[in-house]
C-alpha cells in the first residue's frame, strides 16, 4: 500500500473516533482530551536495511582479492633471496668495485640433464597399450563432427599399429 493511502485511512478512523467520543462526552457532560496521534513508523539506518548486500560485498571483494594475489604469486613464483658471491681468492680485505662486478657479471648456465636409457617396452605391452588407447577412443564422445573426424582418425591409426607385424619402438 502506498504511504499516502495509509495517511488517509489513519485521519478518517481517528476522525470516527472523535465523532464518537464527541457525542460519547455529550450525553456524560465531560469532556475527553483527543488521544494522541499515532507515532510515525520507524524507519530503519541505511546500513542495517542492507546488512546482507554489505556482507556480501566484502566477502566477495576479499575473495577477488585472495585470487587476484595468488594467481599473481603463482605467476611471478616463490621469493628466493638471492646471495651475492663473494670472491674466494681475494688475498687483500679491500676490492675495487670493478672487479666485484666482473665476478657478477659472469653468464650462469644451468646444469644439463642427461636423459636416463631406460629398456624398450616389449611389443606385447605395447600392443596392450595400444588395445586399451583405442578402447579409450571408443569411449569418448565427441562434441562435434570436427572432433569425431580427428578421433576416427586415431583409431584408424591405433588399429593400424596393433593389426602390424612389427611395432616401432617407443
């Protein structure tokens, strides 16, 4: 109900009532003071009407915050403090600046990995590997026709591999 409706039904009862207790206060001689208008509704603070939505916000706001800041940790990577080296075959206790950043400057390479040679697979296991890859493939349900064209593909070719004579070495 709009607010001015309430207004006016509130006037027109307030108006019988006095109509009454006129006419009430006439037939008993006394006069009755008008009773006192009714207190205007309580409104309500602005924060405490919104308590939700205010919540709501700083939760979500905290919880952009935490992943715009691990999303960037993650990217930039753990802090590592990185030593300076020092000279190990200065004899005297003062060094020229120049050649301390002869000593930095020099290009770091990173260690080489040597590959482990590990025993080839036999060409039954693979053949198993091949019969549970294409068993796989038969599984998966394509979501459209290009997908369903590249897995036929690779079925063709796994069918190829188990249905040959020789394997090629993995």
């Amino acid at each position: 109900m709009s607010r001015s409706f309430i207004f006016i039904f509130i006037f027109f009862v307030t108006a019988k009532l006095k109509a009454s207790s006129m006419a009430a206060s006439s037939s008993t001689g006394a006069t009755a003071p008008p009773p006192p208008p009714p207190p205007p509704p309580v409104k309500e603070p602005f924060l405490q009407r919104f308590k939700f939505y205010k919540t709501l916000a700083l939760v979500v706001s905290l919880t952009v915050g935490v992943y715009a800041f691990t999303r960037t940790v993650l990217k930039v990577g753990p802090y590592k403090e990185e030593k300076p080296e020092s000279p190990t075959t200065s004899t005297s206790s003062s060094t020229t600046p120049a050649s301390a950043t002869a000593i930095n400057e020099q290009p770091v390479t990173p260690p080489t990995v040597k590959p482990i040679q590990r025993p080839p697979v036999p060409e039954d296991q693979q053949r198993e590997l091949f019969k549970w890859m294409l068993e796989e493939k038969r599984k998966a349900k394509p979501r459209d026709a290009e997908e369903k064209k590249r897995i036929d593909e690779e079925k063709a070719i796994l069918k190829q591999f188990i249905r040959a004579k020789s394997l090629p070495t993995i």
